[in-house]
C-alpha cells in the first residue's frame, strides 16, 4: 500500500467534497494557509499516484496541486 498526500490550491468553496468523490481518495479536509484542501490518497503501486493526481487536477476551479509521497 502506498500512502500520498496530495495539496490542494481552489477557491471553491466545497472543493474537500469535491476531492472525496475522487477514487482512491480515503479523506479529504479544507485547511488554512497556502492551500485550500488536502486530499490522503491510498493506492496499491506508486504508478496510480500520478493518474488520482490527474483526476484532481482535472476538478473544476483546480489551480493547482502538490503531491507528496508518504516515505516509510
């Protein structure tokens, strides 16, 4: 299991609902600061990491995104 954390930049209001929707997106939550919202993405092999990015990035009102990887 690969663990990411995938930062968030959205005026969108309801943008941590919106990433909840996303496959593979096990929580999401708005926070203060530089970004918006963050979204913990579990998935099987690090390759599927890039695709959820994808599918954030492709929501509506998405400026942009920050991925990191969970090292263990």
């Amino acid at each position: 299991m690969v663990r990411a954390i995938i930062l968030v930049k959205s005026p969108k209001k309801l943008i941590a609902a919106r990433l909840r929707k996303v496959n593979s997106v096990s929580d999401s939550f708005p926070t203060s600061g530089q970004f918006d919202a963050v979204a913990i993405v579990d998935v099987q092999e690090l390759s599927e990491i890039k695709e959820v990015a994808h599918q954030i990035q492709k929501i509506t009102g998405v400026e942009r995104t920050e991925t990191m990887v969970e090292v263990q």
